[in-house]
C-alpha cells in the first residue's frame, strides 16, 4: 500500500458516523486555541483518513492532519458494582491556517 494522496471515496452514512461527539474540555480548548486543532471522539475503528473525510463532509473545512488518542477505559466501583468506562479514541484535527470550525457552543 502506497502513502500519499489517495483519493478514496468513502461511504457517507460512515463517514457520518465516524464522528462520535466533539470533545469539550480544558485540554481540547487549550489545544483549539494554540494549534488550531479540534478535538472529536471517534470510533473505536476509525482510520484517519476517514476521520479526515469526516470531517472535511461535515464542516465543509480544509485538514492539514490527524493525530489519534486511544484512551483505555477505566474500571471504577461505585458501593459494590464494578462498573468500567468505555475505552475512547480521540481524535486531533489540525486544520489548515486561516480555516475556521465552530463547535463550541458559545451560547451557554
């Protein structure tokens, strides 16, 4: 398999999938505002590439990159239960300059 620029076309009811939930905390602001890049959580089976796409259908927005997270889930008790958190593959995506996604919902 050769890198580089493919231009393979995904499914769109995957790629509109693909993107779980945007992620909105401290860290994921603090990255935002630093590197112009957006935090989202994907799933577990998402390749960047089809992150990419993803998100370049849905906001209509150039990325410059991918970077992935896999975060294992935790096992927490509350009183007897054992319960465990899921594990969770985060996704940074670095857009290109000058490009703009607005997620965050400001209006609280």
């Amino acid at each position: 398999m050769s890198h580089g620029h493919q231009t393979t076309q995904f499914d769109e009811g995957r790629l509109m999938q693909v993107l779980v939930s945007p992620v909105v905390s401290e860290k994921a602001t603090m990255v935002a505002e630093k590197s112009n890049a957006v935090t989202f959580k994907v799933l577990q089976d998402a390749t960047k590439p089809e992150i990419k796409a993803a998100v370049e259908l849905m906001f209509k927005v150039e990325v410059q990159g991918v970077s992935v997270v896999n975060t294992k889930g935790k096992t927490k008790r509350f009183g007897k239960s054992i319960g465990r958190r899921d594990n969770v593959r985060k996704a940074y995506v670095t857009l290109k300059p000058g490009q703009e996604l607005n997620i965050s919902g400001e209006a609280a």
